[in-house]
C-alpha cells in the first residue's frame, strides 16, 4: 500500500497482481466495459468504491451510478424535514462529479426512502409513484435501467448490510439482471446481450464470504474519496464515518457473487453406490 495503483484477485491458487482491473481480469471486454454501481442511498456507492470508481475512469471505463431512494427519511434537523430530498440530491451530484462522473450518468430512481418493502417487484404505477412504461417497482425500474445503460459489470452493497432498504436492493437487483437479459417485458427495452458481472461493495458490514478482490490505489485517490463524502454536509453523522474510511486507508475490496444455477447432474454422483462398497450397505444388511 502506498503510492502505486495495485489490484491482487485470488482465482483458485492463484494470486493475480496488476496495475490495471483489465491485467487481473479473465473476461475483460476492452472498449466495451461499462461499469454500473448501484446505491441503495445516494451516499452508499462513494462509501463502497469511492476509490474504485476514480480508477475504472483512468481506464476509460463509463461508471453510472443509480440512486434508488429519494433520500426523504434521512434529515438531521426539524427544519430539513420536507426539503432533505432536495439538498441531498445536490450533495449527491457534487459527491460524484467530484470524483469525475458526468452528471448525466447520475441517475436517480426516485423511490421512497426506507419504504422499499412496498415496492418489490412489479405492479401498475399509481399516481405519484415512480413510473416507467406505467408501471412501478423495483423490479420494473432496475430492469429498465440496465436494459438503457447496458453495463457489463454491477456493483451493490453486500446483502450483508443491515439497512432493510439494502437488502431488498440487492434481492431485487439480481433477479432484474435475469429479466434484463430475458424476452420479459419488452416495453422496457431491447434485452442486453448477457448477465453482467455482479460484485459486491463492503458498505457498513462485513462481506457474508471474504472478498477475492483488493484494490490498492494513492493516499490522493483516498483524499479524493474523503472529500467526495464530505459533499454530503446534511448528513451530521458522516464525520465519524469520514474517519473510519481514513484510517481504512486507500483500499477497497470488491466480492464477486457467483450464480449458482440448478444443475441436477451436481447431485447425481452422490446417490451412487461406491466404488469400495461393491455389494452396497443395504444389501449386505439384507441378506445378512
Ligand atoms: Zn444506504
């Protein structure tokens, strides 16, 4: 750790050191890399890959990121109850552009703050609820989302995290990369052409399994990092959270999620008889 950009993945025994994520990557699509995080809160993404991002942009990578809450619950004060949304909102494309996104490629979903419960899935928008093609949902609008920025790589907090609001994201996200790449819903776009890698960012709780990726980057690109969550001032509680990321120093860890799709020819081998048993238990039992 130090002054120099360095990545290490752990694939099997082996150990990957580059300086690039393109040198430790086996399924690197060059130009066509598109990286998408998604941020159940606008502050969760700069928290999770703050320095990440600043790197997959010296790679010439796109980095959307998409905001999923309205961030309505999250005042500190009286006097900010009903504008909160609003201030968080600037705060939240100071924070990013600081760090080199586009505005353009802040995107917000605009559900309500720590109400995600009642938008799982997909139903007819009411009035006043977040729409696309007139309907609501999680579902709906993360389908719809990655079918418009068509991203090769996903990144989301862990389901690890204790906030509800992350958990049902992350529930919601992966099923939408299968409707995404599916013929469900046409309305909501053209299907992208495969499932995008999906990693996990360390937000506020350990990973549920150990990472397999470390990025270590320059104490200017955790400086960068720092001031990028100091943007988002009405948040009284960031300092304490400011000093955690700093004495982390400037690394982060990325955890990839590995789908495990039914295979039934897994299961067969362990329904045979062994090889050492030639007779099998329960014959032997029968005939004494
Ligand atoms: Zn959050």
């Amino acid at each position: 750790m130090g002054e120099q950009i360095q990545y290490i993945r752990l694939v099997g025994n082996e150990r990957r050191i580059g300086p690039t994520l393109a040198s430790v990557s086996r399924t690197w699509q060059g130009k066509r890399e598109c990286f998408m995080f998604i941020s159940p809160h606008d502050d969760d993404a700069v928290i999770g890959a703050g320095i990440f991002m600043q790197l997959a942009m010296m790679e010439s990578v796109p980095v959307h990121i998409v905001i999923i809450t309205d961030g309505s619950q999250g005042y500190c004060s009286e006097q900010e109850k009903n504008s909160i949304g609003e201030i968080r909102r600037a705060e939240t494309f100071e924070c990013y552009q600081s760090l080199g996104v586009p505005r353009e490629n802040i995107i917000w979903l605009g559900f309500p703050d720590c109400r995600l419960s009642l938008f799982c899935g997909r139903r007819p928008a009411k009035a006043g609820e977040p729409a696309a093609a007139g309907f609501t949902g999680l579902q709906n609008a993360i389908t719809k989302t990655l079918r418009d920025i068509r991203p090769t790589q996903v990144f989301m907090p862990t389901s690890s995290d204790l906030h509800p609001d992350h958990k049902i994201v992350h529930q919601e996200t992966l099923i939408s990369l299968f409707h995404a790449a599916g013929a469900i819903w046409p309305e909501l776009g053209k299907a992208i052409d495969k499932v995008p890698w999906v990693h996990e960012m360390g937000v506020y709780c350990d990973f549920p399994e150990p990472p397999k990726l470390r990025i270590c980057a320059t104490q200017q690109h955790l400086e960068n990092k720092l001031r990028a969550i100091g943007k988002f001032k009405s948040q009284k509680q960031i300092d304490s959270l400011i000093e955690i990321v700093r004495k982390s120093g400037p690394q982060e860890y990325l955890r990839e999620l590995q789908f495990k799709l039914y295979q039934p020819r897994k299961y067969h081998d362990m329904f045979e008889e062994k090889d050492e048993m030639p007779f099998g238990r329960w014959g032997t039992e029968f005939t004494g």
